[in-house]
C-alpha cells in the first residue's frame, strides 16, 4: 500500500509539474501576446503586424436613384431627336407669320436636322415625343413621390446664390462653399428645363392636333403664337445644354460617373 501510495503521489507530483512546466513555457501565441504587452516588439509581431493592411474608407453619397437616371438618359437622346427633327420640321415653313408673302426666318442647315425632308422628320418627331413625355412624367411622379425634388427645386432663398456661382463659374471668382447637392445656379437650370418641358409639351399637343386643342392654342394666343412658343421651348433647351456640359466638366469625372452608378465619389458637401 505505500508504494501504491508514493507512485499515485509521483504521479500527481509530476502531473502538477507539468502542468506548471506548460504554463512556464506557454503557447506561441500566449508569447506573442505576453511579449507585445511587455513591450517587446519582436520579429513576429512585427510581420503579424505588417501583413495587415489598413482599410481605406472612401466618403460617397448616393446621389441618384435609379428613376432619375433612366430619365435623364431617356430624356437626353429624346431631346436630341426632337431638337434635330423639329428643326427640319421647321425648314419646311422656316418663319412665324403668314405663308403670303413668306420670309425666310432662319436658314438652318441641313447636316443640323433628322428627316431627310419633312414627312420623315415628323415621324421621327412624333415617335420620340412619346419617350420624351413618359420619362418627363415619371420623372416629376418620382420627384415629387420621393421628396426628392427638394434637392433640385429651385427656390427664393436660392436666389442669392445665384451672382456668386454665376462669377465663379464664368469670371473666375472665389468658389462658394457646398451646401448640398445641387448649387443655386444648378437648382435654376435644372427648374427651368423642367418649365421647358412642360411648355413644349403642351404647345407640341396644340401642333400635333390642333382641331382637338383648339381651346389650348386659345391660351396661348392662337396657332402662330404656338409656334413661337413651341420654338422658345426648344431654344431654352438649347441654352441649357452647353452649360449644362460644362458644369459636369468643371465638377470632374466623379460627377459624370454618379449618372450612370448613382454614387459620387468625396461630395464637396457634408451630408
């Protein structure tokens, strides 16, 4: 019985010593743990350390939803086709006031319209006027369904920032501080072509059935008046186009990028 005794007691001995022994010696990792925290940078926690790469975060705002950039694209080769069609319909009568005697008004060229003469051009103009007002409508139902237009609406505290964007964009002055997605003079040429849209649609249904809508081209002044109307419209989109371009210019690649992703890349503005 004692030498059962002195052998379990051995064991337990040397049980209990290697268990000290292994908590003397420890794990790799408990010595890379317990070398850090001792301060001791070893080799081993420096390559640990090295093969960790810093994430780098990128600020990006969501800036377009998906329907407004359907639209826009829509809106933009519909535009096109109208603009070039609409000025071979215009060949074709090229003045505003009575066909005897006729005046030549305008001598737009050729390579400038769509058509090739004037049944062709107005084909080409009555098929795209239909995608030009189903993306407009959606895109005000969208807007205003959203809450969305508020950050392009154009409103009268906006109108002192129109002088300052206006010298900084075309006289090289100080460039005032981002306060949202769109600047004063941006909200103003993107409300305006929306007025312009509604007009050429409206005096574009007087032109396309003008028996129907006799009480509309009452409205406006008469047929002739609805022609220059339905003309200002198009040279309001004319104006806005080039400066519409080179706005998307001057605010970089990113600007242009978030019309087909929808995220824009460091917004000048803080959400």
């Amino acid at each position: 019985m004692g030498n059962g005794e002195g052998n379990n007691n051995e064991g337990r001995n040397q049980e209990e010593m290697s268990k000290e022994g292994g908590q003397d010696a420890g794990s790799p990792l408990e010595s890379v743990m317990s070398a850090k925290a001792d301060g001791a940078e070893g080799p081993a926690v420096e390559s640990a350390e090295a093969k960790v790469d810093e994430p780098v975060l990128v600020r990006a705002a969501y800036e377009h939803p998906l329907p407004i950039r359907l639209t826009h694209w829509v809106n933009a080769m519909s535009l096109f086709v109208m603009v070039a069609s609409g000025l071979r319909i215009f060949r074709a009568f090229p003045s505003f006031g009575p066909k005897i005697p006729e005046k030549v008004l305008l001598d737009i060229p050729k390579s400038l319209t769509l058509g090739g003469w004037l049944g062709g051009a107005l084909q080409w103009h009555f098929t795209f006027m239909w995608f030009f007002a189903a993306s407009g409508i959606l895109y005000l139902a969208y807007q205003v369904g959203s809450g969305h237009y508020r950050t392009v609406l154009f409103t009268p505290r906006d109108i002192a920032g129109v002088w300052p964007m206006a010298r900084h964009y075309f006289f090289f002055g100080p460039k005032p501080p981002a306060s949202g997605q769109y600047n004063p003079l941006q909200k103003l040429a993107y409300t305006s072509t929306i007025g312009f849209g509604v007009l050429s649609l409206l005096t574009g249904i007087v032109l396309y059935k003008p028996a129907q809508f006799s009480w509309l081209a009452f409205l406006f002044g008469g047929f002739h008046l609805t022609r220059i109307w339905h003309f200002a419209a198009m040279c309001g989109f004319l104006s806005f186009i080039p400066g519409h371009l080179i706005m998307v210019a001057l605010h970089g690649w990113s600007n242009f990028v978030s019309m087909l992703s929808g995220w824009k890349r460091e917004p000048e503005y803080q959400e």
